[in-house]
C-alpha cells in the first residue's frame, strides 16, 4: 500500500470570501466606490449604445451633424490645451519666482474658474466678449469681430475653465526644483534660454503634458459656459456635448449615448497618448 507524502499533499482551495476577507479594507473601499460611480455607469452607457444595431450605431456616430461637432470638440480642446501649456506655465513660473503686489491675489484669482458656476462664467464671457463689450470693442477695429456666439467663443471659453489645471499641476512641481542646479549652469557659461531649455524645461515637461491632459479633458466634457457664448450653430460652432443635449430633449436616448460613447472613445484615445508621451518623456529624462 502507498503512501502520499505529506509535502506532495494538495492544499484545498480557500473559498472565494475567505480570499476577500484578506484584502485590506481600503482597497476594498477604493474598488466599491469605483465600482458605483465609474464602472458601472460606463458599462450601463455601453450596454445602452449596444441596443442599437451595429448599421444604426454607424450611421448616428458618423452623420455629418455628429462629424462636425467631433471637430469643432476636440480640435478646440486641443488647441486650447496646448495654448494653456504654453500660457499657464508661464503664469506658474511668475508666480513662484518673482515677489510683486497683490501676489495672493492673483494666485486666488488663478482658482476662480474651479468656484464660479460655468454658466455665469459662459455669461460674463459672451458679455465681455461681445462686440460692444470691453475686449471685443477693442478687437473690432483690428478686423477681429463676432468672437461670442461663434467657435472663438467656444475656444475662449475653453481655455478660461481649462486653465487652473495647468498652473496648479506645474506650480508644485516648480517650487520644489532646486536653484543650485540652475546656478551650476549659468557658473558653466549657458545662457538664460539655454539653461530653461536644456536644465528646466526637461525634467518640467512630463507635468505639462499632465496638465495639458487635464485641460482637455475639462474642456472637451465643458458645457455650460459654450452652450452661452456660442450659437450652438449645427456646422458652425455646435460641440458635442450639446449636441447630446438636443438629442436628449428629443427623448434619442440610444443617439445620445452613441455620440457619448464616440466621445468617451475617442477622449481615451487621446489621453493614452498624451500618457504615452509622459512615459516617454521621463525614459529620456532617465538617461
């Protein structure tokens, strides 16, 4: 008669619960809480757009309607992204490196667009932006007119309410670099722009790119302030966003969750890929 060793000897499987019961507490709390507000409405918003056959899907994501709003979403968002990079970290560089009056002011005043409701903010744009208002007065004699209630509007709009997320992700970053290293490269002879371009500017731009991310993902889900200062003009200045509005007010639930669905698609796409170049940039900065 043979015997099974007691080392070759097969350990029952633990149940299921008893594995869960090992997990610690605040992961279980981060994965519930992730679970309800994240996952399932994106799974309940697929399964949605899953009712409809894939033609009728095709057709609603790709009309000429739907086309024209995916460009004038994301090439705006991007465009005021990228300008809120340049411009946003050169607010971040002023405000951590230099000493002026009213200093906290300005850097509360940075944080506005995060406080003030995006309807009033889309009102006072169109107002002030208008051409009897207090720039587009200015800019009408310069040939630059009708900037409300057109897509420039909807691109100002953007870039007011993107904003905050570029300064307050560089901010950091900057007043934890060290002087000394700067110091060291004006003691070796470089300039002022080589030594921003070759000492800060590296280890700096993975944050941008994050900050520029953030942008335009508040930019490309905004509503309340382009729905004031544009003309919601089908072809002209109508972003996605409200045009998944006016499909809701039709009771074209399945349309508008297509077109939330292209969105959602297609912003992932795009942060990926800005993601990617974050990766990349810290792997150059490694070497």
């Amino acid at each position: 008669m043979t015997t099974v060793s007691p080392s070759l000897e097969v350990e029952p499987k633990k149940p299921f619960w008893k594995k869960l019961a090992r997990v610690p507490w605040t992961w279980r709390i981060t994965i519930g809480y992730l679970t309800v507000m994240l996952f399932i409405p994106i799974i309940a918003m697929f399964l949605k757009a899953g009712t409809e056959p894939p033609s009728r899907f095709w057709a609603i994501a790709t009309s000429d309607i739907a086309l024209s709003t995916y460009n004038v979403t994301f090439v705006t968002a991007i465009f005021a992204a990228f300008l809120n990079g340049i411009f946003g970290t050169l607010i971040a560089w002023v405000l951590v490196r230099y000493d002026f009056p009213f200093k906290r002011v300005i850097d509360a005043t940075v944080d506005l667009p995060f406080a003030l409701p995006t309807s009033v903010a889309g009102l006072t744009l169109a107002t002030v932006y208008s051409n009897n208002g207090w720039i587009g007065s200015l800019l009408a004699p310069l040939g630059i007119q009708q900037i409300s209630f057109s897509r420039t509007g909807v691109a100002v709009a953007m870039i007011f309410i993107s904003l905050p997320f570029i300064v307050r992700t560089v901010q950091p970053v900057l007043q934890e670099m060290e002087h000394e290293i700067e110091e060291a490269a004006w003691c070796l002879g470089a300039s002022q722009w080589q030594t921003f371009w070759k000492v800060i500017l590296p280890p700096l731009f993975p944050t941008i790119l994050t900050g520029v991310a953030l942008g335009f993902s508040r930019a490309v889900g905004e509503y309340g302030s382009t729905v004031i200062i544009s003309s919601n003009t089908p072809f002209q200045d109508l972003i996605a966003p409200v045009l998944i509005f006016q499909r809701l007010e039709q009771y074209d639930y399945s349309g508008a969750t297509v077109i939330g669905i292209v969105l959602l698609s297609i912003s992932l796409v795009l942060l990926l890929a800005i993601n990617f170049l974050q990766a990349w940039a810290r792997r150059y900065d490694s070497r």
